[in-house]
C-alpha cells in the first residue's frame, strides 16, 4: 500500500476539487452574505483584526467527500470555521 505525504496529498486534492462545482445557490449565496454580516464582521470588529475563515461553505458532494456530516450548515452557508490569529480571537 502507497502512503501519500503533504504534498501528494495537496496534489490529489487539487485534482478531486476540479471536478466538484462547489457554486452556492442564490438562497444559500444570501446566507452566506447573513453570515457575513452577522457573525464574521462583528468578529473581526470585535478583534480588531482580521478574521481567517478556515472552512466554510461546502456543497453536499464536497461535505460528503471530506466526511462532513449530513446536516452540516456549511452546507446551507451558516457556518464558518474562523481564527483571528490573536489572543483575544481564539
């Protein structure tokens, strides 16, 4: 069995995420600017920092590809897995 090390992991996925549209549709485009209006710019005001979204929005096929759960919100644009980088945002 062949192991695959970073960066041949970073090249399989570059190729699989090719072939997968992950384009939100316009309902799920409007949570995703809700998210972003509610949560992620009143976290970056908060912090006075920028804020680094670490994961997102995610179509079903991609959520089901990275072993996303089902009733994911990624997945209906609610959700964001985000940093600061700074003490006071983590």
């Amino acid at each position: 069995m062949e192991f695959l090390d970073n960066n041949g992991l970073k090249t399989l996925w570059n190729k699989i995420k090719n072939y997968i549209d992950n384009s939100p549709a316009p309902a799920i485009a409007d949570n995703l600017q809700a998210l972003i209006d509610n949560v992620l710019d009143p976290a970056r005001e908060e912090f006075g920092s920028t804020v680094w979204v670490n994961s997102g929005y995610r179509s079903k096929q991609l959520n089901r590809l990275v072993g996303g759960v089902d009733d994911s919100q990624r997945t209906t644009g609610q959700a964001a897995d985000i940093t600061s980088k700074t003490k006071k945002g983590n």
